[in-house]
C-alpha cells in the first residue's frame, strides 16, 4: 500500500511540473487584444473560437490526471491505518503523576486543604469558618 501511495505521490509532483510548464508555453489570448481592435485580422474580442491546438488538448488531459491523483492521494490517506504517534497522540507518552488524596483524579496536585485567611480589619467579626471539612466522604 504504502508503494502505491509513493507512486501516486511522485506521478502527481511530475504531472503538476508539467502543467506549471505548458501553462506558461501557452499563448495567452489577452495578447491578442490589441489586433481585435483593428490592427488585426481578428473577428473577436477574445480572440478565436476555433478548434483546440495539441498544448490546450495536452493541458486538459494532464489536469484531469493531477484531479484523479488528488482524489487517489486523499482516499489512501483517509482510509490506510496510521501507527505511531499520529495515531496515539501525544499525551499518551506524558508520564503519569500521583493524585492527591481526595483530590479527583487527573487533576494537578494542589497546595494543603486549608486556605490561608485574608486578614480581616479592625473592628469587624471575622467570618465564620468554612463547613466544607464536615463534608462525608
């Protein structure tokens, strides 16, 4: 599988060299622009309509086999199994800590359960200690 993935691969980097090629070789119907404004024999404004020359035909066979080797690449991509660490990702390599008691599991160790009180100012009552500690486990 993995042979014919490479095959692909290389036939759609020769076939898209190819296209980048004639696409430049082409003669280009803006050039024509300034004869189908008098100063030539041309009937149109975009030039003529008649039949394809070998580089157009050329170029429309050699797209449609950069389409297909598109279609190939992405189809074997999709569907062939991939092992390693694409596959795991990446925290399946992280190493494990221990939990903390009564802290859930999975969470990050924490500082001690009791939290320290801000300072209160003078004059006022302090505020009644938490009830969280008389929780049942």
């Amino acid at each position: 599988m993995a042979i014919l993935e490479t095959g692909l691969f290389v036939l759609q980097i020769v076939v898209a060299i190819a296209l980048c090629g004639l696409i430049l070789l082409q003669h280009g119907k803006g050039a024509d622009m300034g004869a189908a404004f008098g100063s030539g024999s041309s009937g149109s404004l975009f030039g003529s309509a008649g039949s394809a020359n070998f580089l157009s035909r050329t170029t429309a066979v050699l797209a449609a086999i950069f389409f297909l080797t598109s279609l190939g690449l992405t189809y074997l991509g999709t569907t062939h199994a991939r092992t390693g660490l694409m596959q795991q990702g990446v925290m399946q390599e992280a190493p494990v800590t221990k939990a903390v008691e009564g802290a859930p599991a999975g969470s990050a160790p924490s500082a001690p359960a009791a939290a320290p009180v801000a300072p209160t100012p003078a004059g006022t009552p302090a505020a009644a200690p938490s009830k969280a500690a008389d929780v049942p486990k």
